[in-house]
C-alpha cells in the first residue's frame, strides 16, 4: 500500500521529464529488438 500512494504523489516537472526519459529510452529498446526480430 505504501508504495502505491508514494507512487501517486505529485511529481515535479524534472521528475516527469526524468521518467519521460527512461521510458522513452526503453521504448526504443523494445522497438529496436522488435524490428531486428523481424529482419
């Protein structure tokens, strides 16, 4: 429980860019093994 609702707390602008960052970062990661699966 505790977790969840430290989860839900508001975040700054620079954590929102932060976490943007790394998921945009692991997105790219998974769409890049995905096209090399494909070739």
């Amino acid at each position: 429980d505790r977790a969840v609702s430290d989860d839900l707390k508001p975040l700054t602008a620079e954590e929102v860019i932060e976490a943007a960052n790394k998921t945009g970062k692991q997105m790219a990661k998974i769409i890049l093994r995905f096209i090399s699966k494909l070739d």
